[in-house]
C-alpha cells in the first residue's frame, strides 16, 4: 500500500526521495508485493527486505535521486546477489520531488497511456468502493493508498507504554492513540503516525473512542484502570487488554461485576497480557503484547469473510 503519509514527511524533511516498492516477483521473496522503501542521500526509512537486495536496491536509488525518474528491474535473487531463496524480484523504483495524486484512493502510474485494465479498476474503486490489491497491471503498477484497519488505544505513557508505543508505531494498518493525564507524561518526540491525546480526565476520553477499537490498558493508577475499564464495557470495543496480576484481575472482576456488568463481558477484557516467560522487562512485555495483536489479525479477517 502506498503510504502518502511517511513519503510527505520525508520530502518535508529532504526534498528528493527515491521510492522502491516490490512490485511483484516469481518463486520466493523476502517481502510481499507493495512493500516499500524510501531512500534519500544520506537515509532510508521501511524495507523491502532480504538483506542483498535492500543494499543494492537502496543504492541504485541514491544513485538515481539527482536525475530523477523511474527504473523497473528484474532481479533474480540467485544469480545475482549470491542468495539461497531463488526467486526473482520486479523493484518499481521512483524519485519524488512533490506528492503523487491518488484517484478514489488508488494511485497508478506507468508508461504511455492509461491500460484499459487499469481504468476498470479505477472505476471500480470509484463506484463501488472496491480496493484493488497492489502490483503489476499491463504495465502499470497500481497500488491503494495504505490506509489504518485497526484502530489501536494505549493508555498510559509510563515506561510500558512507550515501549508498547515504539514496537506498534512502525506496524502497517494500524492506527495509534496514546492517552495519558498530561502533555509531559509523553516524550518529547512521539513516535510517527502517533496521536498523543493528554487529558486531565482519561476516563471520559473513554466515551469517545471507537467501538471497533482495540484498547491496552497500563496506566499508573490502579483506580484509573478500573475506571477504564468500566466505561469501555459500556462503551463497547473489539478487544480490551490489561497489564497487572492474576491478584489485580481477581479484584477487578468482583469490582467489575459490582457495576452491574456481566461475567461474560468483563470475560472479554485480558488481563493478565503479554507472555510472561519473556519477562518483566518493559520492551520484553511490549514484544509479547505485540504478538498477542498480530495473531488476532486472522480471527479478524474471519469475521471480515462470515
């Protein structure tokens, strides 16, 4: 997906920048089709993988960032760079000077005129919504604008939080919401695609969030988490995690329940979250909180099909 987002500020911040994407390949690869990266002189930023061809890649691209243009190139991954996976590789590489336009979402681009092809798909996004997948079309690579499919809600900037924040912020399809009680419980440079959102009242923020988001719950305040948690049940959520012990859980659950809500919502909160065989260091419970989420990815997609 084509992040307009990450290419703006990267201009903002360097004027030209080279964008490589994977527009599709044969046998393996070490990234999907419409993975991405930008490069500039002195920096890249995403990654199309596989160690050799993100080096040789990234270089071609700097090479290319003072006449411009655009390169497609196939790379057969064996004979060229010496490595095992045996596939080839079609790079889409591109330098920008200002943002492309997207037409109803989708931005495509190629040689010559338009392909009969890619107007259909155009007008499918136009008329019917329809998301086109990225990749190759007669030529022309099509790819929609990357766009959040989750909507995720930490609450708390201590020193979970921030290493919960930093392991999610580069994470595609996912959208950030970071609350806590003040501006200068955050740290001075919040993490891209980020929404710091201080509130002295964190509690009522709770009434405005989206149903369909997913909430982590690690604030500093034991009476605040609960506070939390009793208005996201009322306020309803796609799934709701806690940090804290099977004791703090316990006690939650009979408080809980006291407020008038069911066994089988307050079932639906997690707590305790993460892995703890990984341990209690804070990027240690951020790996496994992390890991939690990306496995929910495929009961999603089924919910998505039923």
């Amino acid at each position: 997906m084509f992040d307009l987002s990450a290419l703006s500020s990267a201009l903002g911040a360097h004027g030209r920048v080279a964008r490589v994407v994977i527009a599709g390949f044969e046998g393996s690869s070490p990234r999907e089709v419409g993975a991405a990266m930008l490069v500039w002189e002195n920096g890249q930023s995403g990654t199309i993988g596989g160690g050799a061809l993100e080096f040789e890649a990234a270089a071609k691209a700097r090479a290319m960032l003072a006449a411009g243009g655009r390169a497609v190139d196939r790379v057969a991954l064996g004979p060229s760079l010496g490595q095992c996976c045996g596939g080839t590789v079609t790079l889409w590489t591109e330098v920008y000077t200002a943002l492309p336009q997207a037409e109803a979402g989708v931005i495509a681009r190629g040689p010559g005129e338009m392909p009969l092809a890619v107007k259909r798909i155009l007008a499918a996004a136009r008329g019917q919504g329809v998301r086109p997948a990225a990749g190759l079309v007669s030529g022309w690579l099509v790819e929609p604008l990357a766009e959040a499919e989750r909507q995720v809600w930490v609450w708390g900037a201590g020193h979970v939080g921030r290493a919960l924040v930093s392991v999610l912020a580069p994470l595609p399809g996912i959208a950030v919401t970071w609350v806590d009680v003040a501006a200068e419980r955050f740290p001075d440079v919040v993490p891209e695609g980020v929404t710091a959102l201080p509130g002295a009242d964190p509690a009522l923020l709770a009434d405005h969030a989206p149903e369909g988001a997913e909430h982590l719950i690690l604030t500093f305040s034991h009476a605040l988490d609960l506070e939390l948690c009793h208005r996201l049940l009322n306020r309803g959520f796609r799934s709701c995690g806690l940090i804290g012990s099977a004791t703090k859980w316990a006690r939650f659950r009979s408080r809980l329940k006291a407020l008038d809500h069911t066994a089988e919502a307050v079932g639906r909160i997690r707590c305790p979250i993460g892995d703890p065989r990984l341990g209690k260091h804070p990027q240690a419970i951020a790996v496994g909180v992390v890991a939690e989420l990306l496995r929910a990815v495929p009961a999603m997609q089924r919910e998505k099909t039923a």
